[in-house]
C-alpha cells in the first residue's frame, strides 16, 4: 500500500466519524452505531500499521470533533472511561447494546492531551475518594516555606509513608492563614 492510499483510507474513516457525529449530534449514539466499531476497528488497524511505515503522524489520529464533544462534556468522558474501566474488569452489566458500544478509551490515540489530562485527573480523584473511603488513608499535610518551595516540599513528601502518597495533599504555607487544598 502506498503512503497516498494508506492516507486516503486513513482521511475518508475519519471523515466518516466526523459526519456521523455531525448528524447524529448525540456521542452514545454514534457510539452505538454498529458500524463505528467496524470504523474504529479498521483505524485501529491502520494506527498499528502506522507505528511500522510512519505514513502518518500520530497527532493525526486525534479525533478532533470528538475531542471537542468530549472537552465540552467531561462528563461524557468519564462515563466512557467508567463503562471501559468496568468492561476490563469484566463487571459490566452484558446486553447487546452494551456490547457492541464503542468506548473511545479503547482506542486512546484518538483522544488528544486535553481529554486524556481531564481523565487522568478524574482518575487520581476517584482513587484518592476511594482510598480515603475504604482505606482510611489520611490526608497529607506539608508546612513548606515560599523561599524554599521545592526543597521543603521535596523534603516532606519523601517523608510520607509510601502507601500515604495516594492520598490528598495539603499545603500550608509558613506565615499565611489559607490552606491550598488542590489534591
């Protein structure tokens, strides 16, 4: 296959993602479409050959239409991700429906930094909910100077326990009354 036709078949599936979703307008929906698993599938099959010829570069495979759904709803994002976490871990409740959807975290190339930054937060927050749950891990607090940020801050944490570090993080700045509770 040449770079010209492997481009084409490449561009014309892409497109045929880009217009679904245009008129359906409703991402479970195109998710569920039986034919975008065969889609996905074929891309994916593209992108493995990829890695070997180079023909494309790989942020061409970001979906960009879909990228914008998901960046517009994250809430769609972490349910995709939810279904495809559970789905590995062999828990999902099995109907056909459910077996034929597409989860766009099968097929991570196409989603761009933005979205797979937005998951990896959700991710740690979720593990850090659950540890603190069922764990009892306790949140972490550091007292660190502004002059010596990095030294105080790198001098605490590598006295947290290992298992500890999971857990949420506190900053307290010496001489200031507000506590940073970024996590």
């Amino acid at each position: 296959v040449s770079e010209s036709q492997f481009r084409h078949l490449f561009t014309t599936l892409y497109m045929f993602i880009t217009i679904r979703m245009v008129d359906i307008g409703n991402d479970f929906e195109l998710a569920q479409f039986e034919r975008f698993r065969h889609v996905m599938e074929t891309i994916d099959l593209l992108h493995r050959a990829n890695e070997k010829v180079r023909y494309i570069e790989w942020h061409e495979f970001y979906q960009s239409g879909l990228n914008e759904v998901l960046g517009e709803s994250k809430a769609l994002l972490f349910h995709d991700h939810k279904e495809w976490f559970m789905k590995r871990l062999g828990t999902e409740i099995v109907d056909t429906d459910t077996e034929k959807r597409v989860s766009y975290c099968e097929f991570p190339y196409i989603l761009n930094p933005a979205s797979k930054a937005a998951l990896l937060e959700h991710e740690v927050r979720a593990s850090q909910n659950f540890n603190e749950i069922v764990h009892g891990f306790p949140t972490v607090m550091i007292t660190i100077r502004r002059m010596f940020l990095v030294e105080d801050a790198l001098n605490q944490v590598t006295q947290v326990p290992k298992e500890d570090l999971k857990s949420k993080l506190r900053v307290q700045f010496v001489g200031e009354e507000g506590v940073d509770e970024g996590g």
